[in-house]
C-alpha cells in the first residue's frame, strides 16, 4: 500500500467488501444508517478511519504516513517533516517544548501566535520580548532585526532559542538568512512561526522558504495559503540541533490520539500537487491572477473538471475524432483565464500553442520509434515494457520543454490593448493540430503517414519557435509605444513651459499698464470727475476679467499649470472649482509633478466634453501638508463622465487609431511608480475620480538641513 497515495489508499479501502468493526461508530456507513445526513458529509465518511493495518499510525510512522511525511519534507528541502493535524498551534507548542527545556528561557517577538505564550505558560519559561518596530506610514508591525537578536543574545546568554514570525499575518518577512547566521553563531535554536507562507519557495515570486534560509525549526499551515483542509499544519526540522526523538514525544503529547485520516490525506495529496505540476509552463508567459491559497483551490477545481469531462467521454476514443482537440482547448483557455492576468490575444495564442507542442512532443518519440523499428501500432502497445518505457520518456520531455521555457522566459510586462497580428499567428499552432490529426488518420498511400511525421517535427519546431518569438515582438512593439509616450511627453511639457512664459509676460505687461490706469484715475479725482472716474474703472474692469488668476498657490509652476487647464475647462462650459492652499514650499520636481497634473487635467477636461453642457463639472484639489513626516501633496480631479472601465492602472482609450493615443495616463503611472506615490482611481454613480498624495522627500531634506 505504500506505493500509493493516502487519499488512494483510503478510496480503495472504501470500495471494498471490509466490514470496519472499528472506530469510528458511523462504520463509514453513514448513507445506510443516517440517510438524512447531508450527502457530502457521507461522501466524507466513507473515507474517515482510525488506525488500522495498512494505514500506518501518525505517532509512531513506519509505512504509508512515514513515506508522506518523507514527501513534504522533501518537497520544503528539510531533514524532517512531522504532521500536525491541531494546526501550527501543535506544531509551534511542539517546537518550543523540544528546543527549550522546562524553566528556560525563549528569546521571541511580541507579536507572537498565542500559542507560544500557552508554552511559555506550560513550560514556566522566562520570555525575553523583543518589540517589532512599526512599518513606516503605516500602523502596522514590522518584525524583527538582526541587530535586536544579536543585542538579545549577548544580554542573554543562557537562552535555548529565538522564535519570531515570518511572514507576519500582515504579510512582513524577516531576513531569516542573516537571523538564522547570528543564531548559530550563538549556538542557539532558530524558530520560525511561518503559518502563514506556506507557498514560500514552491514560485520564483514567492520568498524562499524559512527552511532554505537556516531557520532549524519551521511551522507552516498548510490550509492557510495551500489548497488543504482546515487545521492541517507542517513541523519541518533542519540540521540536528533538536533532536527528533523530543520533537516526536511533544508531537505525541500536543496532538490528539486520534488523529483525522481525511486531514492527513489532504496534506499528502496537496504535496503530491506541488510535486507533480509546480507552477506549469503558463507562469513563463502570464501573472497569476491568485496567490496561494486561492490560486491552488481554484487550479485544483479546474483540473478536476477537465479530469471529469475527459473521462466523461468514450473510453474507445479515437484521435481522428477532432472534438477532443476542441474540447481540450477550451478548457485549457477557460482555466488560464480564470488563473492568469493577460489580454485575451496572448492568452489565445499561447493556449493554443502550449496545446500542441505538448501533444506534439508526447507524439514524436512514439513515431519515431514506430518508423524505425517498423512496428505496427498494436504491437507497440501490446509491448507492455516498451509501452511503459515511452511513457516515460514522453513526461520527460514534457518536463525538459517546460524547464527549458520557463529558463530562457520570463512574463513581460502587458501593456495597451490587443495586437491584431497575435491572433493571426495562432495559426501555426492550428496547422500543427491538423498535421496530428492527418498523423492518426494517414491511411493513403505509403510512406503518407511518414510525410505527415515529419511534418509534425517541423511545426513542432515552428511552434517553439514562435512562443520565444511572440514577447519578443511584444517588447518591440512597447519599444516604439515608449517613444510615442516621450514624445507625448515631451509635448506637455513644452506646453507648459510655454504657459508659464507666457503667464509672466502678461503679468509685466499687467504690471506696466497697471501704472498708466493709475496716473489716470489720478488726474480724474484730482480735476474732481468722479463719474469719468467711474466710468474708467468699469471698464477696467470689463477688460481685466480674461487677465484675472483663476488660482494663485503662490508656487509659479503649478500656477501655471492651474490656470492654463482651468481657461480652458471655461472654455468647454465646465462647472469648475478649485481647493487649495499655500503650495509655494512644494519641492517636488516640476518637470514629473507638471506631466502628471497635466494629463490628469486634460483627461478630465476631456471627459466632460463629451457630455450636456449642464452635466460638465470638475473639482480640482491641491494641498499641501506640511506637518506631515515627510510633507505631502494631496491632489485629486473629480470629473462628470461618462462610465469609465478600468483595468488596473490601465483605462483603454476610445479615440480612434488607439495606437497612437492612450499615453497620458501611462506616463502619469510610470511617475508614480517611480516616486513610489500612493494613488487611487475610481469611478462611482457618474464621477471619475483620480487622487494621490505625494510625499516631498526633497523638502523633507532641506527642512532637516535647515534644522540641523
């Protein structure tokens, strides 16, 4: 029974003839004695048992439980693995109570599991509480330094071990490598609480694991961010500073004598999935839509679909039946589009060509075989050895393309919307799906089949090919969309740097002739004309009404910007409003700041044009925080739009020709990102909202300058 999977074990065991006069007292019949009870519960109980022969007991492991344990211990690089059907809450009781002794002393975070502080308790050890610092411009906490735990472990040399989380239930990770070097420097166990990264080191985006960084003794949950049944945790253990004979006594002591086989089922099972699929071929192309916990349950239900409708079909399947193809892809497409983030042209043209390099490199060494040893097909398959044999190599080289993809390829960076040529070259991978289907059905001539072999072997290649090729042709065509967008750029700032020359002249000219009106209402009261007076100054009035500032922040730049974008949204009849306060000390840099209220002003501008003159309105706002640590910009521009579809940080343009359009917004994101701004957009009941709070790490400087 060894050879199979618990899960499998379990199934067979359920099918059988066995009456259980054993635990539990349901007697896995549950359908027979309660057929009221909900159905999945009596699905569930067929497969509920207690120790019995063949099932291995989990407290003293010597078969089926031994080699799972084995599995995942594997799986995480670690010496040994323990099972923890109490959850990390066991595990973490079990790790303290095996690497400190009883009345010790344990060297941990504050902001611990209660777990720890229940061993703290039932150990009567002396805690030495280290506080986590707070992330900055946030409230939360952070973890561990290594210089708190080296300072720690000099103030306390007679401490056994160090335990902190990582990651923390706010997803913060500690820099276990270097922790875990000081740690043993010291001669002291590392204890790591990772309950929460579970996932870590099975995805090159993912952290690596705290049992590849030098943790000795690490806790992982595996319902948290696996696809596994509550309450299922791993205790992984490496190197041998505690040894494993105390490790399994407190397993035995914390943990329930009678220890759930549906649980331990789901953790091998869910072991087994990571050893077999990893993360697939599709991570070389897409970003996962999902991460842990989410992306596994929903992989899992995807492939127990396809599993399911294949079987579903004719058991005497023939491969010149083309539906199965078209069946196939489909759900192929289907279960990317709910896994991976991607546009639906990529996603379309690496589908289909994933599809038939895989089925065509699981085909040509079975051919080529065939043609060289002129054996018929039966025969191949009635050779049970040599049938086996292919089988293998088959997966093998499935697994080297995959390797091989996923090293020289790594997911580019989607922008824009789709490529109407990326469409066009799915028919390569079509033609090849044809040429299988002719390679099964070939039934002419001789010496047919052989020609649609080989026409097989050259598609195949072409479709390898072609997947290289395709971001490599995306990232050109981002290249020449890049010089687009500094072109654009380039535009708003010359724009801009032409409205601010502009705005200083007519403020020396308002300055020259401001003096003339002076003179002359001068000698109009002097010679007592009052009315003549009058009359001039309504008429300065009249005429001075286009030269009057909408705004006046006192900074020259935004200004600039302010007044050049709110005349023109007067212009277009927009109901315009300004908040701001004194921006004179912003020291952000005015060439960034004037692209990214520019662009967000003419898109706003934009917006209203297209709708009734009675429904245009804007409300532009700029304040200027100054006792924030550092100084910050808060900007926002709230517009009447039309419904707005928003992807991401991506708003696709409706202007024609898109190709040529649709760069403002990505230029305004790209300066975000690079000042690491936080930002929001959003669009609710007929508004577009797009707001950003900018910290002026420039001012930040000179204020501490000018104090110091």
């Amino acid at each position: 029974m060894t050879q199979r999977t618990l899960a499998e074990s379990l199934a067979a065991y359920a099918d059988s003839d066995y009456y259980p006069f054993h635990m539990p007292g349901h007697k896995r019949r549950l359908t027979e004695t309660l057929p009221d009870f909900p159905e999945a519960l009596q699905r569930a109980a067929r497969l509920d048992i207690t120790e019995i022969d063949g099932f291995d007991n989990l407290h003293d492991p010597e078969g089926i439980l031994k080699d799972a344990e084995e599995k995942a211990a594997v799986l995480y690089g670690a010496d040994s693995c323990y099972y923890s059907v109490n959850g990390s809450t066991a595990g973490l009781l079990t790790a303290i109570s095996a690497a400190v002794p009883e009345g010790g002393k344990l060297i941990l975070a504050r902001n611990c599991h209660k777990a720890v502080y229940h061993s703290i308790y039932l150990r009567r050890l002396t805690p030495v509480y280290l506080y986590p610092d707070i992330v900055p411009r946030t409230s939360l906490a952070g973890t561990l330094t290594k210089e708190q735990i080296e300072a720690a472990l000099i103030q306390n040399p007679d401490a056994s071990a160090v335990l902190l989380t990582s990651p923390t239930y706010d997803g913060i990770t500690a820099d276990i490598a270097s922790i875990a070097e000081i740690v043993h420097r010291f001669g002291k166990t590392l204890i790591v609480d990772a309950a929460h990264g579970a996932h870590f080191g099975f995805h090159p985006g993912f952290p690596k694991s705290p049992v590849a960084l030098g943790a000795d003794l690490t806790i992982v949950s595996l319902h948290k961010t696996m696809p596994c049944l509550t309450q299922t945790a791993l205790l992984l253990q490496k190197g041998s500073r505690v040894s494993t004979e105390r490790l399994r006594l407190f397993e035995r002591i914390y943990q329930t004598s009678s220890p759930s086989y549906l649980m331990m089922a789901a953790m091998d099972s869910c072991m087994d999935m990571v050893k077999k699929h990893g993360a697939g071929l599709w991570d070389s192309f897409f970003t996962r839509r999902f991460n842990g916990k989410q992306f596994w349950a929903y992989w899992l239900l995807w492939t127990a679909i396809i599993t399911v409708v294949l079987n579903v079909l004719p058991n005497d399947y023939d491969y010149s039946n083309i539906i199965r193809f078209l069946i196939e892809i489909a759900h192929e497409y289907a279960m990317n589009l709910m896994l991976y983030r991607s546009r639906w042209d990529r996603r379309l043209f690496v589908v289909i060509t994933g599809y038939a390099c895989f089925f065509s490199i699981s085909v040509l060494p079975e051919k080529a075989w065939l043609l060289y040893s002129g054996m018929t097909r039966t025969e191949y398959v009635y050779n049970k050895p040599l049938y086996t044999a292919f089988i293998f190599l088959r997966g093998l080289c499935l697994v080297a393309f995959v390797i091989l993809v996923r090293h020289f390829h790594t997911p580019p960076q989607e922008n824009g919307k789709p490529r109407a040529w990326i469409p066009a070259s799915t028919l390569f991978p079509l033609c090849t799906l044809f040429v299988l289907y002719r390679v099964f059905n070939a039934e002419g001539a001789a010496g047919e089949n052989d020609a649609w072999t080989f026409c097989l072997l050259v598609m195949c290649a072409v479709d390898m090919v072609a997947l290289f090729l395709l971001d490599q042709l995306e990232s050109t065509a981002q290249m020449r969309e890049a010089l687009a967008v500094a072109h654009q750029r380039a535009e708003v700032q010359s724009a801009n740097v032409k409205a601010l020359g502009n705005s200083y002249k007519a403020q020396r000219k308002m300055t020259h002739e401001f003096r003339g009106y002076l003179f002359a209402l001068s000698d109009m009261l002097a010679n007592g004309d009052t009315e003549a007076a009058q009359s001039y100054l309504d008429e300065l009035k009249v005429r001075q009404t286009e030269r009057i500032l909408l705004v006046n922040t006192h900074n020259p730049i935004i200004d600039a910007i302010l007044n050049q974008k709110g005349y023109a949204a007067r212009e277009q009849d927009i109901d315009l409003h300004f908040e701001i306060n004194d921006l004179s000390e912003v020291a952000i840099p005015s060439v960034d700041l004037t692209v990214v209220m520019s662009n967000l002003l003419d898109n706003a501008i934009e917006a209203c044009e297209k709708l009734e003159k009675q429904q245009r309105r804007m409300t532009v706002k700029a304040i200027y925080n100054k006792s924030d640590n550092p100084p910050t910009l808060f900007f926002s521009v709230k517009n009447a739009s039309k419904p707005v579809k928003i992807f991401g940080d991506h708003i696709p343009t409706t202007k024609p020709e898109p190709e040529l359009h649709g760069f403002g917004l990505p230029n305004v994101m790209d300066i975000l990102h690079k000042y690491d701004v936080f930002y929001l957009m959003d669009y609710k009941d007929g508004s577009f909202l797009f707001c950003l709070e900018w910290a002026d790490a420039a001012n930040e400087k000179a204020v501490a300058a000018a104090q110091k």
